[in-house]
C-alpha cells in the first residue's frame, strides 16, 4: 500500500511540473508512514514540507496543490489536510482486502522478486556440536535460518545453506571418554566415570550401536562401529557419524535441509 500511495503522489508532482506549479527539479524522497492516530487516517505524507524550500512556497499551500492532483484511486476513500501540511489518506476498507485475491492467484510467486539476480549469499546456521542431540536452542536457530535463506531466494539469490561441525577440540574428547566409558560398561554414577564427560542417555545407544558393529551413514561417509572398547580413535569417528546422522534426520524431518556441510576436523 505504501507503493502505491507513493506513486499517487508521484503522479500528481509530475503534473504539477507540467502545469508549471513546481519547478522541474525539485525531487523529494517521498515518504508514507503510518499515523499515530487512526482518526487521522491510515497512512499519511509530509511531502507538503519537504517541497516548501525547493519550491519556495508555504506548505499548506501546497499540500492542497499536492491533493488536487492526486489520481483516482479505489483505494482511498479519502484525503485530508492537517496541521502545516500533512497529507493524510483514508483507506477504503473493502479495498485492503483486494490483495487477498491476488496472493491467492499468484499462490508461492506472490512476493518474489529479482532483485537479488546474480549475487550469492551463504547463510550458516544451527551449526549444532556433534556431541549430542539437537534441542530447541537450535530448533530455533534452524526455524531462523532456514527463513532468511528462503527469504534471500525469494528475492533472487543464488543461496548455500552451510552447516558448520564442530567435530574437533575438547568437547570431541569428552564425547569419545563418554562413549568408551558406556561401551566398558560404566555409568555416570561410577567413579571411573571421565570428570567432563556427557551423562545423558543418547551416549548409552552410541555406546551399543558401536559395540553391535551398527553402520551408520552421516553425509557422504559411512562409518562401522569397530566394537573394539580401547579404539578411542574408532569410538571418536562413530560416535561423531551416529550423532551426526541423528542431528540430520531430526532437520530433515523440520523441513530443513543444507548445501554444504563443512566439518571443523578438515581445518587441521
């Protein structure tokens, strides 16, 4: 709505250029905002003011100038005048529902654009630490993300949705302790039990999985569970690839899905 009111307007400067009322140059950003108050209507302008220097004349004057020329539009209902030269505009109320239809004729193109043609944007996020299932924390993260990308395609641009693993580092280690401790068949209450280590149950179904010599898939690797307790180097790498998968089964299940997935480890 407010394009179209800034193209009335527009208009109705453009003939007052013509008629000789306003000097050709003057060219001001015209600007709609909402009003305060509803009794002033719904949208109003202060064009009136801007163009008072340029033009050299009072803006009430030419606010009244201003709506004298303003095209019919089943839109508004009416236009009034206020205080030094506010213009306000009334809309016509059975004509805001008129966008209605035209969502529902254009269906999922209503709104896109090209706008953003031939530029690119990577957008990473939920990004979640392979060290445990997801939560709402990133549930969150991945409901933000996945908007913003839809939103930039929208738009036009050529969008990478990138989910950045934190698979390496210290909390890795924990992980792995974590797993090992489960699979030599300690629990979180045993004194053997690693300081850091991950207490939730998820680490006790790593733990059989690895020692079932499961076979899990995570991204473009398959990885097989050696069963071998004293492998940390092999506990690490399932332990990793099962919580991995399960993170991708949860996003998938949300509807949201990535291009790239880039994995910390491959820094080093």
């Amino acid at each position: 709505m407010r394009t179209h009111l800034r193209q009335l307007i527009a208009d109705a400067l453009q003939q007052l250029k013509q008629t000789g009322q306003l000097p050709q140059e003057v060219d001001p950003a015209l600007q709609i905002e909402r009003t305060r108050d509803r009794s002033h209507g719904d949208f109003a302008s202060n064009v009136a003011m801007l163009l008072a220097k340029p033009a050299r004349r009072k803006p009430r004057e030419l606010a009244e100038l201003v709506v004298a020329a303003l095209p019919e539009s089943t839109a508004v209902s009416r236009v009034d005048i206020a205080g030094p030269g506010f213009i306000n505009f009334f809309l016509d109320p059975q004509a805001q529902y008129a966008v209605i239809d035209t969502v529902l004729e254009q269906a999922g193109h209503y709104g896109r654009s090209e706008v953003g043609a031939g530029r690119k944007a990577q957008v990473e996020f939920v990004s979640a630490n392979p060290t445990g299932p997801l939560h709402v924390g990133h549930g969150r993260g991945a409901a933000v993300g996945d908007t913003l990308a839809r939103l930039l395609e929208a738009q036009g641009w050529d969008v990478v949705r990138e989910f950045y693993y934190n698979d390496a580092g210290q909390q890795i280690n924990n992980l792995m302790l974590s797993v090992q401790a489960r699979v030599k068949g300690l629990s979180p209450d045993d004194a053997g039990w690693p300081v850091d280590g991950y207490r939730g149950d998820y680490i006790q179904d790593v733990a059989r999985a690895y020692l079932e010599r499961e076979t899990v898939a995570a991204d473009d690797q398959q990885v097989t569970g050696a069963g071998d307790p004293d492998d940390a180097d092999a506990i690490r790498r399932f332990a990793v690839a099962y919580l991995r998968r399960e993170q991708d089964l949860d996003l998938r299940a949300f509807g949201v899905h990535f291009d790239v997935y880039y994995l910390e480890s491959a820094l080093y």
